[in-house]
C-alpha cells in the first residue's frame, strides 16, 4: 500500500508541460501531467494500452480521433490507446490532468518529464 498526495506532483511547467511519475508497475503507470496556459500535447497513441485521463485543475480539451471533447475539474475520460490522442490547455491557469496508462506500454512513458 502506498499513499501519494496529488500536490506534490504538482508543478509549473518550465516550458510547456511537466510530466511528474507517481507510481510505475509492470501493468500501470500513473503521473500528473501540468500544462502550460495555452499549450497542447501534441496528438500521439498508446498502441495496446488503455488510458484514463482525469483533470485535477484547469480546463481541457481533448481531441481524440479527431473528435473534441471538454473536460473540466473532476471530470474523467477512457481512451484506447489505438486512439490519436491531442490535450489543449484551454483554461487560464495551468492545466493538471492524473494519467493512467495500463499496460505501460513502452518505457519512455515512464519517466518525469519537461518539454
């Protein structure tokens, strides 16, 4: 058993986004992805990995497939990793989202992150 407390991931981005792990096994990977006013994780897959993606602060939209969804504070959504993925900061602050991804997937996923 392990406690994390979400703040601690939470961190202004340097650049665009600051990726901050929480927890890595061989069947999940969770982190807080911070992203900048205005910024967008450009569009990407997950190949045979599910996601969930859940926004913690701030305003999203969500682009998947070519399909836009808005998601606010609270809000979750599922994507399959087959799925074109693109998040855009649509907010006025920074935008925090807590990310699932199972399986992993690749180990480049896996790793804090700033771009």
């Amino acid at each position: 058993m392990n406690k994390f407390i979400f703040n601690d991931y939470f961190h202004e981005p340097q650049g665009k986004i600051a990726k901050r792990m929480i927890f890595k096994s061989d069947n999940v990977i969770a982190f807080v992805l911070n992203i900048a006013k205005g910024e967008i994780l450009p569009g990407h897959t997950h190949l045979e990995s599910t996601l969930f993606l859940q926004v913690m602060e701030g305003n999203a939209k969500v682009v998947t497939d070519g399909n836009e969804t808005l998601l606010q504070v609270g809000e979750l959504m599922q994507v399959d990793g087959q799925e074109s993925l693109q998040v855009i900061n649509v907010g006025e602050d920074v935008l925090r989202l807590y990310v699932t991804i199972s399986p992993m997937g690749s180990e480049a996923f896996a790793t804090d992150a700033n771009v």
